[in-house]
C-alpha cells in the first residue's frame, strides 16, 4: 500500500496541555505530537491507544456581546451551532478500493484563502449557492468557507492515476483557488497490488490470477513423475484453454490430464 505523505515528517514536539484538543472527541491533549508535512499536529499513537489521531488548536470561549445577539437574528441561527473546520486524515476503505477512488473534501477560508483543510463529510455544507441558512446549522459555516468533494483516484495504470488527479486538481481551482498546491502528492492514498511470493515465477513475473491455487513447479516432490504443462491435453501453445490464462511448460496444476505429446 502507498505509504501516506502525513507518515513521512519526523518533527517532534511536547505540549503540556491547554494548547491541543483531539479533533474526534475535543478531549484536552497532553503529550508528544508530531507535524506532518502540512503543518498538522498529530497525536502520538503510544497516547492514543496505537492510533494516530489529528490535533486541532483548542477552542477560545466564546464571548456574547450585543453584537453577537443581533448577528443570531439577522441570520436566524446560533453561531455554535456553526463548526470551525477539523483536519482529518482520511482512511481508504473497501469500498473506495473497489470502485477505485475515494472521495475527499476540504474548506477553504474565504478571506484568508491560504488556509485549506482537509475535513470529514460531515462536517461540510456543500450548497450550490452558500446562502442555505438552516442546511448548513450543525455544520462548517459557508458564509466563511468555501467547501467542495474531490474525486481522488487510487487505483489502475500509474500514468492514469497521475493524470486524472491533476486534471481534478486543475478543475478543482475555479472554487478552491491554490488546491494544487495544498495536494501536492498526486499518488498519495494509491493502492498497490501485494503480490504473494507463492504466486510470482523465478523471474519476477507474477502468476497470473486466473491460475488456480495447485499451479506450482511440476519438479516437486508431491507431483506425480511426468505430469506438467508441458503434456496437458488443456495446453495451447503457451496458454491454458481451461483456465483461459499462459502459463509455462515447467509448471503443473491439479487439472492435468494427459494429451497428445
């Protein structure tokens, strides 16, 4: 599996407290933390039960004042009840692996457009025209950020993935100006195929999978003298018309059956 660019920066730091929350559970942070090489704090997993969780800065207490009262009745909504983005490290899972993409989703501060973060789906109120006042309560505030869903491709030819990101990334700039920059591992979360040592011939070259499990050396021991590719009545030049798959002279399977030599 493609090892995640957050993995990669070693800085290490300490704080005694009052300065991070975990952004999962707002619980007061205490301990190592690292940064990876976006500038996020991270926890350190001997702290948080072999997990590495995002820190988020704690939040200051909010003041009420005449003019936050009358903020509450122009827009109809209480402001707590709007969310300050949390950054999130998103995890592949099955289903993004079987279909082949996953899907993320950042926010962007309108009047300080430098600061991106990456954020969880629900903490977004993507609106087609940020004014949906009550669609948004409970979520990030959209009078403030900008918000939108990336495509991220993981899976297929190298080149493709590659290109494909790029190409979302460049669209992606008419509503997120600088997405470009702040993705910058165009590979990142990329799936790669693990191979079993079993499954790859002496060359390198992986057995193809539609070769069935008994497909091995026909010089071993367990195999009967004489039965190999090379005399299966399934063999077609160099390919297995059961198995629909090539295969080589010198290996064998359990469906071997003399043919004409």
């Amino acid at each position: 599996m493609y090892r995640p660019s957050y993995q990669k920066d070693k800085t290490v730091n300490f704080t005694y407290g009052n300065e991070f929350v975990l952004a999962s559970t707002l619980e007061d942070y205490v301990g190592i933390y690292t940064l990876d090489n976006r500038g996020r704090p991270l926890s350190d997993p001997t702290v948080t039960g072999g997990r590495v969780e995002v820190l988020t800065k704690k939040p200051l207490p909010m003041k009420t004042n005449t003019d936050t009262n009358l903020y509450y009745k122009i827009k109809r909504f209480k402001l707590q009840e709007r969310l300050h983005p949390s950054a999130y490290v998103p995890v592949v899972t099955k289903e993004d692996i079987n279909r082949g993409f996953m899907l993320r989703y950042v926010a962007q501060k309108k009047n300080e457009p430098n600061i991106i973060i990456e954020v969880q789906n629900e903490q977004t109120a993507i609106v087609p025209n940020d004014t949906s006042i009550f669609f948004a309560i409970g979520k990030i505030d959209p009078f403030i950020w900008r918000q939108t869903e990336i495509r991220w491709i993981i899976s297929g030819p190298f080149d493709e993935i590659i290109a494909n990101n790029r190409k979302t990334l460049s669209y992606t700039e008419q509503r997120i100006p600088g997405i470009s920059k702040f993705f910058t591992d165009l590979a990142e979360y990329v799936q790669v195929p693990v191979t079993r040592p079993d499954r790859i011939y002496t060359n390198g070259d992986p057995v193809p999978e539609q070769l069935p499990e008994s497909y091995q050396l026909h010089t071993k021991n367990t195999i009967p003298l004489g039965q190999a590719c090379a005399s299966c009545m399934f063999r077609f030049g160099n390919n297995c018309r059961k198995w629909n798959a090539p295969i080589r002279d010198t290996h064998w399977c359990g469906a071997w059956e003399l043919g004409n030599q």
